[in-house]
C-alpha cells in the first residue's frame, strides 16, 4: 500500500497549495442547487407535487446529489492522453497499479474538495431549512455506504472510457457523452423514477451516481430494494472492473510508445 498512499499524500499536498481554486470550487456546491430550489418552487409551488415528489422532497433530493456529485472520484483524462503521447510508459515499469496510483490521486482531490462540499452544504441546508428533509441515522448511513459504491462504479467508467485511447487517437467526443451521461442519468437534473422508460434508466449503473443514494437518504426504499439494489452494486462492480481488465490487457498488447 505504500506506493498508493504516497501518491495520495502528494496530490493532496499539491490540491492544498491552489487555495483560491478549491475556495471558488463553492460556487459549484452552492449555485446549482440554489438555482433548482428557485425553479422547482416556481414550477411546483408550495404545495404541489411532481408524481410523488413534493417541494421538500425535491429540495432535499437535489442537495443530495448535487453533494454526492460534487465528491465522484474522476478518472482525469490525463490518463487517455498519457496513453497517446506514450507518457504511460514511465508508469508501466513502477511496482504498482497504474489502476490503483491514478485512484489514489483521485481520492487525494477528493479529500480536499469533501471539506469544501461539507461547509457548502451545511450552509445551503441551512438557508433551505424550511425545505430540507432530515434523514433517519440509519438511511444517512445506507445513502453514504451506497455513494462510496457509486463513487467506484464512476471510476471504473471514466477509467474505461480512458482506455479507449488504445484504439482511437481522439476521444473528445466520447467524453462530451460521459458527461452527459452522468448528469442526466445519474439523476442529478431530475429524479429518474419520473421520466418516460423509468425501467430502462433505472436498469444502467448511472443511478448509483446521485438518484440511489437520495432515494436511500430519503427513506423511500424499503429493506428489500435496499438488499435488491446492493446486489446490483456489486454485479455493476463485478461487470465494470472486469470490461476494465481485459480493456487494460488487451490495450497494452496494442500498444506502441512514440518511436518504438
């Protein structure tokens, strides 16, 4: 573990010395679930509903997955394109995973940004106190355990999507789709229990990004999904960090450093 624990010290140490980017990352936690409170209070009033969403609920569900969404461990694209410049090399020879090095990296932006994201979200749960649905202890713990297992299914998926530098020289547009993907599909621009083909959405592992652990922190999962949804978590898991491994196999048989 000691490779990976000092790559997470030293992107963490060099997170800290950008004050003034992890200080303005706030307005990435305050303004867009301020800006849906407006429109859902518009739209839905005080006492209207969108299927069985009121306003509290929909409130409290946007500050959850805006929270949740502001903390995925991403898979940069600086692993795509050290793969196209041949800068992988150099990782390829340490005595370590290059899968488990850039994770490490990752959680280390992670961890600062969560102390940012927390006081963030105290103070947006303070202001919408009045809207703000509190979680039984039990369900925040559920929510926070599924979150982690989300957070895994997300970096599997960009480091995936990363790997397809093996095969193609460009992947803008691939990663154009990704963020959609997570936004839309993750349920971070409305519940995915209300959209046409709810079966269809609810089936992809993107739910575990934002929409499942708001519904768990919600209480609006009884003990059976929960155990349903948990299995799923793990088969995602299962399914994404095996199409990661043969990627990662089958790539490197493929691959050429510039001038080799």
């Amino acid at each position: 573990m000691r490779p990976y624990w000092a790559a997470f010290k030293v992107t963490l140490q060099n997170t800290l010395r950008y004050r003034a980017n992890v200080f303005f990352y706030l307005s990435l936690v305050l303004v867009p679930p301020l800006a849906m409170f407006f429109l859902w209070r518009t739209v839905l009033g005080e006492t209207g509903s969108l299927s069985t969403y009121t306003l509290r609920d929909m409130v409290t569900y946007y500050l959850v997955t805006q929270f949740f969404g502001s903390l995925l461990p991403a898979a940069w694209t600086d692993i795509g394109r050290s793969i196209r410049t041949g800068e992988i090399s150099r990782w390829l020879v340490r005595p370590a995973s290059h899968f488990g090095l850039f994770l490490a990296q990752s959680l280390g932006v992670t961890a600062v940004l969560a102390g940012v994201s927390l006081a963030g979200w105290l103070v947006l749960v303070a202001v919408l106190r009045g809207y703000f649905l509190w979680p039984h202890p039990g369900d925040a713990i559920l929510a926070v355990a599924f979150w982690i297992g989300g957070g895994l299914v997300y970096y599997l998926w960009g480091y995936l999507l990363n790997l397809l530098a093996f095969w193609t020289e460009r992947a803008q547009g691939v990663w154009g789709l990704e963020d959609a993907l997570v936004w839309f599909l993750g349920g971070a621009i409305i519940p995915l229990d209300v959209l046409p083909l709810r079966e269809v959405w609810l089936a992809l592992p993107f739910r575990f990004f934002g929409f499942l652990p708001a519904q768990v922190f919600l209480g609006r999962l009884g003990q059976g999904e929960i155990l349903r949804e948990f299995v799923g978590l793990i088969l995602w898991l299962t399914i994404l960090g095996s199409v990661v491994f043969l990627a990662w196999r089958r790539g490197l048989r493929r691959y050429q450093a510039p001038g080799g």
